[in-house]
C-alpha cells in the first residue's frame, strides 16, 4: 500500500493525481537522497512534493517522451519487466545522484 497526500481541491497537484498520472500508472518518484541530486545537477529545483515540482517533473517527462519509452521498449526487450515511465524518470535520476556522488569519494 502506498502513501497519500492530502491535496487541496482544485490545485495543480491534485488534478495531476487524479488524471495526468494515471498515464504513468501512478507512480511518483521517491524523492530520496540520490534522486533530488540528480534532478537538481540536470538544472531542475526542488523543495517539496508540491505543484511546482510535479509541473517539473512532468514538463521533463513530455520533453523526453521518446527517450523514456525506448529505454522502456530495451528494458522489456532484456528481461521482460514492464516500468512505469515514472518509474524510468525516478532510477534515471537516481542514478545521475549516485554517479555524482561516487565520483566525489573515487
């Protein structure tokens, strides 16, 4: 079972939820450590879970909509398991996190 927020009615984070994401199978990423270092060395601000950072998140999504979905299609490919586009958003910027932070201890 996942975790909810409760959102204002009318608010550009509650109408993401409720018809946006369910194109990306509902899916939010962590938010972790590694991730928001990634999302931020790509340029992108983050301060909370809220609608300016869903706008964002989306706007990177719809810009790299062809990308996502090959690295989807490779994936599926090699070992069968569908992911959520999402899902691709959240490991790719976990990965750039990670890849900055092991490259500052190596």
């Amino acid at each position: 079972m996942g975790f909810f927020y409760i959102f204002e009615p009318g608010s550009l984070l509650c109408l993401c939820w409720l018809f946006y994401l369910p194109g990306y199978q509902g899916c939010l990423p962590a938010c972790d450590r590694y991730f928001l270092a990634g999302f931020k060395a790509m340029g992108l601000k983050y301060s909370s879970m809220n609608d300016a950072f869903l706008e964002r998140l989306l706007t990177f999504c719809e810009d790299n909509l062809t990308e996502l979905k090959e690295e989807q299609n490779k994936i599926v490919g090699f070992g069968g398991f569908h992911y959520p586009l999402m899902k691709l958003v959240d490991m790719y910027f976990w990965q750039v996190g990670y890849e900055m932070d092991t490259s500052k201890i190596g």
